[in-house]
C-alpha cells in the first residue's frame, strides 16, 4: 500500500509549512487516475497525523475526474481509465485531468 508513504509526505509537508500552528483542516485533489485510493488516505491520515500539528485535522478530499483530449480532433472526454476511444475512433489521448495528487489547501489554527 503505497498510500501511507504519500500520507506521511502529506503530513510532513502541512506540518513544516505550519510550523508549531495546529492544523484544523487539509483539502487534498486527487485524481481518479492517479491509482491513489482516497480511503487508504483517509485511514493512513489517522494514524500518520497521531503527535503531529494535524492530529486533530479534518481531512478532505476532492475526487477529481479523469479526463482526455484528441490528439487528432482536439475533442476533450471523459476518461475512466488512464486511455480511452474519441467518437473520431482515435485513440490517441493525452490525459489532462485526473492523474494527479495536490494539497489544495491548509487551515490553521
């Protein structure tokens, strides 16, 4: 499970930014292509945030859909999986969205 790793970057990175703050709240993107699992994440947070600025947190975690476009038609689709099919018949995708993993945001106290 390579989520607990990702978890404690994400703990290390909001706890160094906040400094001796508590934290109250964490947003986090993460793509639906990105073979991250938003409730690894949510279960690692409890565990990682234990005697940190974030123990007491909220965490969210905006589930961003994958999306493509044509290399051919420029047509942008929805993406379910990291290729897909244009209606053009092209398969040549390039994804755009949904593949990634950010911290959107931090709220402390």
């Amino acid at each position: 499970m390579h989520e607990l790793g990702i978890t404690r970057n994400i703990v290390a990175i909001v706890s160094e930014n906040a400094g001796d703050r508590p934290v109250s709240r964490i947003t986090l993107d993460i793509g639906k292509l990105s073979a991250i699992m938003p409730d690894a994440i949510r279960f690692c947070f409890d565990i990682c945030s234990k005697n940190t600025p974030l123990e007491n947190a909220r965490l969210e975690i905006n589930e961003i859909p994958g999306q493509g476009r044509c290399d051919i038609c420029g047509n942008t689709i929805e993406l379910e999986q990291p290729f897909g099919q244009c209606e053009c018949g092209s398969r040549r995708i390039t994804c755009i969205a949904g593949d990634e993993m950010k911290i959107r945001e931090m709220e402390v106290i």
